[in-house]
C-alpha cells in the first residue's frame, strides 16, 4: 500500500525554543563545500535573469527533479514563480569570472551581455559550456523564513564530456577545485 506523508509545520515548536543564533549556523554552513550554478529563468515579459546559486539539490530520480533555494528579494525571484521556468547550469573553472557576475549586484544588468546563450523546452536561459544543464518546469514552491524552496521537474538535459572543464566548487567563502583523494 501507498503511505503518503504530508507534514506542514512542526507542533511542538514555540517561539522560546533556544534556536542556535544566524551567525553560527552559518558559520557551521560554512564547511560544506558546494559546487556552484547559475539558476535562470525566461521572464514573462521576455527578459531573462538569473543569479549564483549553491542551495541546489537532486530531490528525486524518477521523475527528475531538483530543488533550488531561491531568496525572496533577489531579482529573478518574481519572474521565475510567474514564468515558471528556470535552467540550472552547472559551473566549471572556466566560470570563475561569470559567476562573480551573477552574484554582485552591480552586474545585475550585464549578466547575460557575455557568453553563449540557448533556450531548450522551457525557455528558460541554457549557458553553452556548461557542465551540465537542466532545464526545469516549476513544480512547486514553499516558503520557508527568507527564501522559496522550488520545485523542478527537469524537462530536458544537456550534458558536457566531462573532460570539458571541472567543477567550480565554493568552501569557506572562497571558490576553489575538486581534488580526487
Ligand atoms: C557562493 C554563493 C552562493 C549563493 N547561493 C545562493 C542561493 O543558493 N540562493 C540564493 O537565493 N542566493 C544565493 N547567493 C546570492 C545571490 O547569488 C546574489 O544575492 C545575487 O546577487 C542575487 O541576484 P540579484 O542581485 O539580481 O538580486 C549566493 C551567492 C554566492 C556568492
């Protein structure tokens, strides 16, 4: 028999509970070292947008699907819930300087005048030399404190040789590379 598990909201919490404070969670978030992508998505209006992200995640297989942690204030956030589109792309070394792009401010309005760019089935913006690609149809989001947690369902995939580039990792606030051991 199929169980189905829904939970929304934990009922023993209080507001009392002696949480640990912002600056050590992140301090502990710290030593988890991520690879970096660039989450995009076709805006309604026909623009695109973007930003860096690490909160990405594999949720399930079958059907595929990821997860992005999406902060509420930043700029694509509006456009990817009403367009409800958006592309992962997986950075490599060659990267270092796009990835800086998409995650300062400043840059917000350059972010796409560089690189080669392509759409697959859901419009959303594909970065040509990516290591690999997903593009996605929002499934799904849930709020949780300051950020959207988004649900994709992977439409289509591109996927480079691996011999292409390796991954851009970041670990301790610094970008670095993957080392085999
Ligand atoms: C290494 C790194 C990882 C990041 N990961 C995320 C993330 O997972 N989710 C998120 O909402 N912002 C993340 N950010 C922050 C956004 O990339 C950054 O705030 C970006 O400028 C937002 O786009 P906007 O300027 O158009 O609002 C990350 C930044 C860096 C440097």
């Amino acid at each position: 028999m199929k169980q189905f598990l829904n939970i929304a909201g934990d009922p023993t919490a209080s507001p009392m509970d002696n949480i640990p404070p912002v600056a050590e969670f992140r301090d502990a978030m710290r030593h988890l070292a991520s690879g970096v992508s660039l989450v995009t998505t076709m805006g309604a209006d026909g623009r695109r947008q973007g930003m860096l992200a690490t909160a990405v995640s594999s949720v399930t297989a079958d059907p595929p699907t990821i997860l992005v942690c999406v902060n509420r204030t930043a700029t694509m956030h509006s456009a990817l819930i009403e367009g409800r589109n958006f592309c992962v792309n997986f950075l490599g070394h060659a990267h270092l300087e796009l990835s800086r792009r998409f995650s300062s401010s400043e840059a917000r309005d350059s972010r796409f005048d560089a690189d080669r760019w392509t759409t697959l089935s859901t419009g959303a913006p594909v970065l040509e030399g990516a290591l690999s690609a997903l593009d996605c149809r929002l499934e799904s989001a849930v709020e949780v404190g300051s950020h959207s947690v988004v649900f994709g369902k992977v439409m289509e995939i591109r996927v480079a040789p691996t011999s292409v580039d390796k991954p851009l990792l970041y670990y301790d606030r610094q970008y670095g590379a993957f080392v085999g051991v």
